[in-house]
C-alpha cells in the first residue's frame, strides 16, 4: 500500500496582506518638500497634526522635521519649535537686517515686568498670590498691559472658595522670547547665580492646571481697566 506524501503545510497557507512599500528617497523629498511649502505658507506656528493631515495617510512627520531642522541650521532662517509648533524665524544673528530705525519700543513698568516673571515661573497664579510674592498690590493697569501684550491670557479658576481666577502664559510669550517650552526658562539657581534672585529666597509652588475649573463660554474671566484706574 502506498503512502501518501507528507504536503508542505506553507502550501496551505494564504498570503498574508502586505502593507504600503516604505517611502523611497524620492517620495521622502516630496514629502519634505510639501511640509516646507506649508510652513513658509502659513501665518502662524503649525503642530505636526495639521501638517499630517496634508501629507499622505501613515507618512511620518517629525522625521521630515528633523531633516529640515538641519537642512536650514546656518542659513538666513531656522526652523524652530514654538509651544509644540513649528515655524521658519529669522536667524538670530541676521535679525538686525529687519529692524527699522523708527522701531519705537513700548517698555512695560517695573511692576508689570515683576508681575510676568511672576506668572511666568509660578502659573496658573490669581492675582492675591502675585501680590503675596510681590509684597505690593497689583493694580488692574498692570494685569491689562500684560492681558493686551497678549504675553498672559485667564487660565481658569482655582476650585477654592470664591473660585478665583488665575493667569498663565501665552504661546505669544513663548514666541516672543524664542522658548520652545515654558521650561526652557532658566532655572531658579541659574537666577541666583546671576545675582537677579536672593540665594536664601525659595521660590514657592502656587498651583497646578488639574487643580482649575475651566472658563465656562463667554466667561472672559478679567474686566478691563476701569476708567481712571491707571497702573
């Protein structure tokens, strides 16, 4: 009697689904080539989530980034992270050539500078705990200046009795002193090495976003300076 052959079970198998093909180098320099048309285009910092959504399904984006982070490094612009955002900046050293000479500086007070330090390094803060750390009162002008600046914006309301409203900073300010991060601010030994903080001084922890109620809609939390209220 015969026996019947052993059958490769592979035989059996189906073909399992293959996916995409990995991009060549080609399509990775189309690729690139849209992110960097999209960002010179755009009026304002893009996340890597809106650029996605204009690139094919499933390209990866920060990749794309990176190459372009190096290809401008040392050129007349930079791209650079802004709160989580991307965008093309002037570089550092040539910024001189779009200054104008009638460029007037608006200077903020003493007050409102310690103020948005303040706000800075312990936000979300209300405005009693500004004054606790300053030792002063905070005048209505001073938050307004801040709030116009667009450097501080209402964070929210501390879930305390009263429900006060704090203050944080603005992708502005992130902007405005080229930080990536509200991190990226120096440090508070880095202060006390400069001699601009009191070694012996500590600086104390206010608050935390998890510990707010949001802005209810239509809730813009800060009146505007009273008539003949000034700083």
């Amino acid at each position: 009697m015969s026996e019947t052959p052993a059958q490769d079970p592979e035989m059996f198998e189906e073909d399992e689904p293959k996916g995409p093909p990995p991009p060549d180098e080609a399509d990775l320099l189309h690729y690139t080539r849209m992110i960097e048309a999209l960002l010179f285009a755009a009026a304002e910092p893009l996340d890597e989530a809106t650029l996605a959504l204009r690139l094919p399904p499933g390209v990866a984006v920060r990749p794309l980034i990176d190459g372009l982070i190096d290809f401008y490094r040392g050129r007349g612009v930079n791209l650079i992270e802004v709160g989580g955002r991307w965008t093309f900046r002037t570089a550092p050293d040539l910024a001189f050539l779009l200054r104008r000479d009638t460029e007037e500086t608006r200077r903020l007070s003493r007050a409102a500078i310690e103020t948005l330090a303040i706000v800075a390094y312990h936000q979300p803060v209300t405005r009693s705990e500004v004054e606790a750390i300053r030792g002063v009162a905070v005048s209505r002008g001073t938050l307004d200046v801040l709030l116009e600046t667009g450097w501080v914006k209402p964070a929210g309301r501390r879930k305390t009795p009263g429900k006060p409203l704090t203050f944080k900073t603005t992708d502005v300010f992130l902007d405005h002193f080229s930080l990536a991060q509200i991190g990226d601010l120096p440090g508070i030994e880095d202060l006390k090495a400069a001699g601009l903080v009191d070694p012996r001084q500590a600086l104390p922890v206010i608050g935390r976003d998890e510990d707010l109620e949001p802005l209810e809609e239509g809730d813009q939390g800060y009146e505007p300076l009273d008539a003949g209220e000034g700083p």
